[in-house]
C-alpha cells in the first residue's frame, strides 16, 4: 500500500470501529420505532428481524477489537491512566445527555440527581457499555498474562473454546429447554465479554483474511438461521429476548466473528485516503458517537413514528435516519472533544503552577 504506512496498517481497526458504531445506530432504529412492540408477522417484519440479527454484531466487535488490538498491554501502576479518558468522556456525554433532558424533555435541573444517574451509569442511557468496558478495561493485563503464560497454539485454541462454551453455547439451552431438558450448564453465561475478547487476540495472531469469502457465507448463514429461530420463537408475538441473538448469543458470535474478519478484509482494500480519513474519525469517535447517539434518538424518531404510523414502514427508514443521527453525533462528539481537550490543557497548566 502507498501512503502514510502508520495509516494504513491503523485503518483496518478503525473501519471495523466505524462499522461497528454505524451498526449501533442501526440497531437503535429497532428500539425507537415500535419494532420491539409490533407482533412479528408477515414477510416484511420477518425481512427486518433478520436484518436486526445482523446488526446484533455492533457490541461484540468492539469487544472483539479490544482483544485485536490490546494484546501487548502488561500491568503497571501506569495501565490505569487509560481509564481517564474514557470516563472523562463518559462524564461528559452524560452532562450532556442531562442537559438535553432538562431543557428539551423538561428532566430534573437537580444536580444531584444528575449525579445519581453518572453513578449509576442512567444519565447517558446507552451507558450501560461504559459499566461493562471498565471491568474489561481493569482485567485486560491479567486475561494478557494469562494468554502469554500459555504452552502453544492448542492452548490458546483451548482457552477460546473453553470460554465459548461456558458464556455462549448455553445459550442454545433455549432449544434443548423444550424438550425439558439443559443442554449446557449456564451459570457462566454472563461472562462473553471474556469469550469476545479472548477470540480476539486469537484472530490478532492468525490472519484469516484469505477466507473472508468463506466467513462472509457463515455470518449470512448465522444470521438467517438466528433470525428465523427468533421469529419462530416470536410465534406471530412481538420479537422479545432471545438469548441465541442477543449479545453473548451463539449466532450472534459467530455473525460477530465472520463479520469481524469479512471487515478487516474489506478495510485493507481501501485506497482512497480521503475515503479512509473520514471513516477513520468515524472509528476515532466511535465512543462518543455511542454514547452521544441518544440525544439526535430522542429528536428523530419522535418525528419519525409522527409521519409513519406503521412499526414495519418506520425501520426501512434508517437508510435517512441512521446517517443523519451519525452526522448530528459527530457533531456533538467534536463539541465534547474541544471542551475535553480544554479542560485537560487548563488542568496541565494548573499542575505545572502548583
């Protein structure tokens, strides 16, 4: 590849970050549109409840890419640093989203009760990554070193194996509980962050980009599988919990996985750098974009579902929702950077003069 060669091996990362974030606003659309609330009937809402497993992947390729990219982090007093910037901009996005409540949805002006929500991670309603990602922040040194204390390639394949089949296959005890019967023991299903991330420093040490094709037929394989059992389990109801298609689901794993290689393909394909700049951002931002995304929700799909009075009508709109809530969240994602940006420069210029 020609260009700027720190870029180009980055860009791959950041266009999996992009897509994931998109793929967040994305899923969103279910949620704000009635989608979960419409029974699932007919090929239309059929049509979407595949498209909505798909989209399922958002989350687990962030949690995939931290274990791509964070393998070569050790413990030292130092590693907690990196957790500043992710709460300052965690504090930040909720003061925002506090704002917003108070001035356009009439919420509490109450700073305690702001305080409150920033606690217990309310205030930005899609915080609840936050509370999940700082656990997984504060054991990455430890899940490393364990890794690195491991024998060789099958113990490594071992420990994957080992933390799929506690965390995500027993999720597919949803089938075997028809029959009155648990097919896998479940106690540890709460534990697939583990399971994203050790595959991800997996997928670090081989490259598997030769088979995007291959992997490319199993996350659409998995993803009509996971979203015709959800409409069958759905029986003609609304769409409700699924775990086989929720986050640590095990069609939701591998569309996860597939897409994370099919994506890592198509992003070193790229050549335009003026392409690949603006979705590098994209990537750069994916967290404040997350966090921010609420905000431009609550002023979208109240107009929405106001001009489409049907659920199923609404959704096929994200291909007009989705990039103007992306536009409206950078925006605010470049506001919360300057003030970030300024209050770090202000404290550093404050300790120098102490």
């Amino acid at each position: 590849m020609k260009g700027n060669p720190v870029v180009n091996r980055n860009f791959p990362p950041d266009f999996v970050r992009a897509a994931a974030v998109v793929s967040v606003l994305a899923v969103h659309v279910f949620l704000n549109t009635g989608f979960y609330e419409t029974p699932c009937v007919g090929t239309a809402m059929t049509l979407l409840a595949l498209v909505r497993t798909q989209l399922m992947v958002c989350v687990p390729l962030f949690l995939l890419l931290t274990g791509y990219l964070q393998g070569r982090k050790t413990w030292s007093p130092s590693y907690y640093k990196g957790l500043g910037k992710i709460l300052g901009t965690y504090l930040l996005a909720s003061v925002f989203c506090c704002l917003f409540r108070a001035v356009w949805l009439d919420g509490p002006w109450n700073p305690i009760e702001w305080l409150r929500g920033i606690l217990n991670f309310s205030a930005a309603p899609y915080a609840w990554y936050i509370e999940m990602y700082i656990g997984l922040f504060l054991l990455v040194p430890f899940l490393n070193a364990a890794w690195n204390g491991l024998p060789g390639e099958k113990a490594k394949l071992a420990l994957v194996g080992t933390m799929v089949f506690l965390s995500v296959a027993p999720t597919v005890n949803v089938v075997s509980q028809y029959f009155g019967w648990q097919a896998v023991p479940s106690f540890w299903e709460s534990c697939y962050p583990l399971a994203y991330y050790y595959t991800g420093r997996l997928l670090a040490e081989k490259d598997l980009t030769g088979w995007w094709k291959v992997f490319l037929g199993l996350d659409l394989l998995s993803a009509l599988t996971g979203g015709l059992l959800h409409v069958y389990q759905a029986g003609g109801e609304p769409l409700g919990y699924l775990p086989l298609t929720y986050w640590g689901g095990i069609f939701t794993y591998l569309c996860a996985v597939s897409s994370f290689v099919v994506l890592l393909r198509v992003g070193g394909s790229f050549r335009s750098a003026a392409v690949k700049g603006g979705i590098s951002r994209v990537g750069q931002l994916s967290l404040p974009i997350f966090l921010l995304s609420w905000i431009p929700d609550q002023l979208v799909y109240p107009l929405l579902c106001q001009w489409v009075p049907e659920a199923a009508h609404r959704v096929p709109w994200m291909v007009v929702t989705v990039p103007t809530i992306l536009a409206l969240s950078l925006l605010l994602s470049f506001l919360l950077m300057a003030i970030q940006s300024g209050i770090a420069r202000f404290a550093s210029r404050l300790l120098r003069n102490v």
